[in-house]
C-alpha cells in the first residue's frame, strides 16, 4: 500500500470491501468516497477532519475475493455404442494407442411432420492458378503455314544474288497480313512459323549486318 504526502498530512492508501447496491448508489449521486469514508471514520474515531483528501484518485479496481478453489469440472466419459460388433475392437485399439474413444455426436429426433431443413448448396469454387487456354488445332496452323509458303513464296535455291533475301521481321508481317486477308482467325505466332520454315520447308537463315534474313527465297 502506497502513502502520498500532500500539505503535510499523510494518506494511506487502503482497500476496501463496499456492498455493490451502495457503491452504484453512491456513483449515481456523485459522491467522494474516499472523503465520505474519511469523515465517517473521523467521527467514529473522535478526530477533526475537513474535506482536504488528495483529489488525485489512488483507488484500484474493486477486488473480487473468491473461493480458495474452484469448482470441479464433471468429466464427459466416452459413449460407446454397444450394437456396434466393431466397438470392442476399436476400444482395446484405442487403449493401446493410449487414445480414448471419442463422443459421437447425438442429434435429437426430429419431430413427425416437421419439415425437413433444406441445406443450401455453393457452387464449386474454381480452381486455382493459370487457367488454362483452349486447345488449338494445330492442323489449322500448320495449313495457313502451308498455303502461304506455297502461294506466295518462291524458292531461289541456285540464286545467289542479293536480291533473293528476305528480312524475317517482314516476311511474317506479310504472313500475318495474308492470314488477315483470308480469314484466318487462328494465326501461328513467330515461333511456330520459324520453326515451320527451317525445319518443315528447309528455308536457309542467314544474319547480314546484324539483322536476321531468310535467304534463297522471293515473294510472289
């Protein structure tokens, strides 16, 4: 207990035990306590005494005495289910694990003519990650390959002048372009018509001052 020493006068820092329908009373009027508690034991005690208690509140939170122990808490013991031919298997399993059986859970009867609880169904959650992308024919792409080489390309196999080359970026601006032309709504990207020219058509690369051409071969 801790003492404040204020014009003098020495206060005592105590705890004390109020009934709770005189401590609600006493809050609802607005009452000191601690002045309150002074001045009745002052004239109890035969001592002078004038409204002068520290006005800063040293007072701590009610204390809540209780028993020296607490209750004892009933024990659920495991309910086994005696029609149950597997029970006795399942007990000297679970005893030699070291686990006990645990409680299965009771519903009470529903009621006859009660309606039955309809349970409400969510719709399956999608799965996670990358969708994945609709398959595409593979033939479609390998035909618009096949139809612009043999339209619009000419091969020049014992040509070699220069004017029988073909910057790559620009033959497959044209490709895309003749695709567009044609309807051609499933357009092979660069890579697939790449590796069409060089393996499936055996059409020679070469780089020329840093930049890629697809060489021996004319437009139409």
């Amino acid at each position: 207990m801790s003492a404040v020493k204020v014009n003098g006068i020495t206060w005592q820092e105590v705890t004390v035990l109020l009934r709770s329908d005189i401590l609600k009373q006493a809050r609802e009027q607005h009452l000191d306590i601690g002045d309150e508690c002074n001045a009745a034991l002052a004239l109890r005690s035969g001592i002078a005494y004038t409204n002068g208690h520290p006005k800063k509140s040293t007072h701590k939170l009610p204390v809540i005495i209780a028993a020296d122990t607490a209750p004892a808490v009933p024990v659920l013991r495991p309910v086994i289910n005696a029609d149950d031919p597997t029970t006795p298997a399942k007990v000297l399993r679970e005893k030699a694990n070291g686990t006990r059986p645990k409680t299965p859970a009771v519903h009470p009867p529903m009621p006859t003519g009660a309606p039955v609880p309809v349970v409400p169904t969510h719709p399956p959650e999608p799965a996670k990650g990358k969708p994945r992308k609709p398959a595409v024919d593979k033939k479609q792409k390998g035909n618009a390959i096949k139809k612009f080489v043999s339209s619009r390309i000419i091969r020049a196999d014992d040509d070699n002048g220069s004017d029988a080359v073909i910057p790559k970026d620009e033959l497959y601006q044209r490709f895309e372009d003749w695709c567009k032309d044609h309807a051609i709504t499933v357009i092979p990207d660069r890579r697939q018509f790449t590796v069409a020219l060089k393996n499936q058509y055996v059409i020679a690369e070469r780089v020329i001052g840093g930049t890629p051409y697809w060489v021996n071969i004319r437009m139409k």
